[in-house]
C-alpha cells in the first residue's frame, strides 16, 4: 500500500518558519515528481510548490520568497516555510506521481498526482 506521511505541520506566529516534510514510500523504489498543495476550509485545494523526479522545483507565486520545496533523499522531500503570514494558515498535503523516468516536468494540477498524504495544519497568528 502506498503511504505518503506528512510531519512538521503546527502553530507559529506571524514572522516565523515551519518545515514540513513527506515520506512517499511510493518513491523509493520509483522515480517520483511531488508536490505540496494547501487547502483553507471552504476553499479549493490550492498549488503550493512542485519538485520534478530531476529536482526542478516550481513555486507558486504567492510563496515563491518565502517557501522552498527541496528533496533530501528519492523518497522524502521538504517545504521551508519563512516568514509565514495569517493567510498561509491551512491544511498542507504532500502529493505524488510516479514518472517512470527522471525528467524535469513539474506538474502544478492537483489531477496530475496519483497519491497523497493526510494532511498537516498549519496555523499561523497575527
């Protein structure tokens, strides 16, 4: 069964930083591109940051300063999240697609993902 296991999610004041990270068991065996997306309560899931199976990285422009999706292993990736603000309050999720072979596609729809994680809140105060 495939398992993507987010952590690092929390409370934090305006101004701060968070990492998240998301183990695709997916991805150890397979070359994977993988994503972080949030969702608000009400709201759509929304694009966030996308790193290709050749670690091309993407971000949204509502982040691109301040966050940084990077890859530690074949399986595991990270979101460094600076200078958090009230609106970046939401539910994060980790999303996986396997690319049978490394390139550098970056894939931003939440449709283009096959897998993904729980989910970690985030919340951050004024």
């Amino acid at each position: 069964q495939v398992q993507l296991v987010e952590s690092g999610g929390g409370s934090v004041q305006a101004g701060g930083s968070l990492r998240l990270s998301c183990a695709a068991s997916i991805c150890t065996f397979r070359n994977c591109a993988m994503a972080w997306f949030r969702q608000v309560p009400g709201k759509e899931r929304e694009f966030v940051a996308a790193i290709s199976s050749s670690d091309s990285t993407y971000h949204d422009a509502s982040v691109y300063d301040r966050f940084t999706i990077f890859r530690e292993t074949k399986n595991t990736i990270y979101l460094q999240m600076n200078s958090l603000k009230p609106e970046d309050t939401a539910v994060y999720y980790c999303a996986a697609r396997n690319t049978y072979y490394i390139n550098n596609h970056i894939f931003t729809m939440e449709g283009d993902y096959e897998y993904w994680g729980q989910g970690t809140q985030v919340t951050v105060s004024s």
